[in-house]
C-alpha cells in the first residue's frame, strides 16, 4: 500500500468510477500515477510522476514501470469505463453524444520502440512534414461546459498505429473503436465528425444509432437513390443512376442563403443540398451533401459536406463540422500542458497503455474542474494578477491544470499530521502556484 497518498475527495470520486479496471494494489498504483501525472511540474516521466505524487521515497520506481508494462489491465476498458463516466457527469440524460476523431503522431527515437515509424507531422519542419514516433487515432467527446463559450473536446479512446498489420488503417481502427463506444453507450444516438481521410468502404458496417459527418472529396461518385423494385426476378438495384461530378452539380444547384455558425460566430453563407448515395463509403445507406459557398461569390461551392445524419439541417451540419476542431486543441493541449509522451516506454503493452493513460488524465482534470473545481472567481481573480488579459472572461485548460495541482498538494498536508512541511515541500508548493505563462 502507499500509505503517504492523499487523495481529495472531489477527485477521489472520479477515480472510483474506474476502480473495476484494477486489482486493488494496481487500483491504488494507478491513484498515484494519476495524481503525479497531474500534480508534476517538471518532466512528466514514468519516474516523475512518482516523484510528483511526493511517493519517490516510499514506492519503488519499479512498481510504476510495471504498472504500464505487466499489470493486468485493459486501456480499452479504461476508455470505455472513462467515456461512461464523461456522458454520465456532462450530458443530459439520453442526449446524443457528438464524437470526434483525429489521429496524431507521438515523436520517439530509437529502433526497439515498439510500433515506431515514419508518419505524417503536421508539425514538422521542412517541405517532408513526416516525423518519427508512434502514430495514434484519438476519439474524443465534444461537449459544452456552462462555464467555457467554446467546445471542448474529452479523449477518452485512443489506438495505435501498427504498419504491416491490420491496424494500420487509420479508419478501420475509428470505426472499431465507434462500433465499440456505440456498444458501451446502448441507446443513445452517436454523431461522428471526421476529415476527409476518415471515409472509405468500412463505413459500411457501421451501427445504425452512430452517424458520420466528414468532408466529401472531389472526385466522390455519387449516385441517386435506388428505383422503385419492378417485381421481376432478380437481385433489385442497391443504388440509383450516377450523378454528375461534384463541380457540375453544383452549377445545377438551387443555393439559398443560410445563417451558419462556425467558431462562436455567425455567418451568412449560401447552401445546397443534394440527397444521394455514396456507395463506395457507405453503401446503400442514404447521405445528405451540404454544398457552401460564400455570400459574395458566385463560384460553384466553397466547401463540401456530406452526412449519414438526415434529420440534421444545414446549420446543424456545418457547425458540427466546425467544432472538429476541438480535437485539434485537446491533441495540443495533450502534448503542450500535460506532457503526455514523456513518459517514453518501449515494450509493447508499455507503449500502447501510456498514450492512452495521459489522455485519460487530462480528461478526468477536465471533468473534475467541471463538477467540483470551478469557482465563478477563478477567471477574476487571474485577471486581477494580470491585468493585460482583458478579453479573458472563461477558464482555459491551462487553468484547470493549474488549480488540480493546487488541490492535490494541498491534500497532502492534511490538519492530522502535526509535522512541519520540509524545505523540499514548500518549494513543491511554490511552483505549483506559479503560472508557467507569467
């Protein structure tokens, strides 16, 4: 047991909601973790984050590194286990549940990393943007949180990349990991947002409570929807006759003005719709096209879209569609405030449970300060401090990853222990009030 691990009770409530994953000895390793994961202000390795948990000194470094690499338990469990626990807290009863799915790569070097390789950065420099590591595809939930004007996007399923194996389509691991959330989530309906990369013949099979929004690309074949049956013998058609090109259609197109909104702000937009099939992607399974184009042009169309979701309007769409982008964030956010892929393992069941661990941290920091940590001061009293922030009027991510530490370290010291904190401690304290962007 780790007998110096104090845990708040606003936080200790969340980690409950995962305790059927563990054993009870790796429940209470992954307690640790997950506070030092948290609560570390310096580099956020396996090791560090025992040294952020202040369990250096009475926990073996061993255990940690076990924890990811033979402990018996599952990071898909983990996710789906976490992905209950964000709808439970921050949806409405039998509200949908909007989906979005990205892939990133994680840099690593060295030739034993497990399932390393060369893969696309974004990031990178030069003209090749591609960049050594481990590739993984991330499926988060959108929400709105009451205290935040934009939407915030929560990892909770994430899978790696693995060339030469089945795993390394990018869209079949999305649609088993949605066919996978769509089975822990019965009855509630599942809007997936994606790019244009995630559209290809394993959509398909698809469950019919989950819908898929993405990008249509231009060379898409579309056809009309299949002719009435004849009553002769034989197989009846599955799709109607083919449609023109994309450009075409839309020169045929009636557009009508339409009000969308994209990143909190209104605009004025000229749109079309087309019923049709896109059989190659999605079968004999009816989708919707939005064509948009600016209000001052009169090109053929701005921006393609198409929908598995017919009930949706054209403003529903397009903003569904805009708030992918909150994914983009939490990747950032991932990497940039909580570090994750520091921790630089190599052994397979290591590496394919670390990524997932430092997701699931940031998401259970953002569900803590959603249910027990905000505070209607926070945003003004940072205002206060700094005074040239004067458009902030909502707490950023950075701000909830800073007032958890406060919280974990301040449990430490609990009215119990009549000992004087050391020279050590107090200097812990010290830099987890400081602000990194002072």
């Amino acid at each position: 047991m780790l007998p110096d691990l104090s845990l708040p009770p606003s936080l200790a409530r969340l980690l409950n909601g995962l305790r059927p994953c563990f054993t009870a000895p790796t429940f209470t390793t992954f307690c640790a973790l997950v506070c030092g994961m948290l609560a570390q202000t310096g580099r956020r390795t396996v090791c560090g984050m025992l040294v952020g948990a202040g369990l250096s000194t009475s926990c073996s470094h061993d255990r940690a590194h076990k924890f990811f690499s033979t402990a018996r338990w599952s990071a898909e469990r983990l996710s789906l286990l976490l992905a209950k626990l964000v709808v439970q807290l921050l949806l409405p009863a039998d509200a949908p549940v909007s989906v979005v799915i990205d892939d990133t790569l994680f840099t690593r070097t060295g030739k034993k990393v497990w399932a390393a390789g060369w893969f696309h950065d974004g990031s990178a420099k030069g003209p090749h943007q591609v960049g050594y590591g481990n590739n993984w595809v991330i499926v988060g939930i959108l929400l709105t949180l009451p205290m935040l004007d934009r939407p915030v996007c929560l990892p909770v399923l994430a899978r790696l990349v693995r060339k030469g194996t089945l795993s390394s389509s990018r869209l079949w691991l999305a649609q088993q990991m949605v066919t996978t959330l769509a089975g822990a989530l019965p009855g509630r309906g599942i809007h997936v947002v994606a790019d244009a990369a995630y559209a290809g013949a394993e959509l398909k099979k698809l469950p019919g409570q989950v819908s898929w929004t993405t990008r249509l690309r231009k060379d898409a074949a579309l056809y009309g929807p299949p002719p009435p049956r004849t009553g002769r013998r034989g197989r009846p058609r599955q799709k109607g006759d083919k449609l023109p090109k994309l450009t075409d259609l839309a020169r045929a197109a009636p557009f009508t003005p339409t009000t969308v909104r994209c990143y909190g702000n209104d605009r004025a937009v000229h749109s079309a719709t087309i019923s049709c099939l896109w059989y190659s992607v999605f079968g004999p399974r009816p989708v919707t096209v939005v064509l948009l184009r600016e209000a001052q042009t009169s090109r053929g169309y701005d921006l393609a879209l198409v929908t598995t979701d017919l009930h949706a309007t054209t403003s529903q769409i397009v903003e569904r569609y805009a708030c992918r982008w909150a994914v983009e964030v939490a990747i950032e956010d991932a990497k940039q405030l909580l570090s994750v892929g520091q921790a630089h393992n190599r052994k397979a069941q290591a590496v394919e449970r670390t990524v997932p661990f430092g997701l699931a941290c940031l998401t259970l920091a953002v569900c803590w300060y959603a249910t027990a940590g905000h505070h209607p001061e926070d945003v003004t009293a940072h205002r206060t401090r700094r005074p040239w922030y004067r458009t902030k009027t909502t707490p950023s991510t950075a701000d909830m990853l800073t007032k958890l530490p406060r919280v974990l370290i301040a449990a430490r010291f609990r009215p119990a222990r009549p000992e004087q904190p050391t020279l050590t401690e107090l200097q812990t304290i010290r830099l987890a009030w400081e602000d990194p962007a002072a």
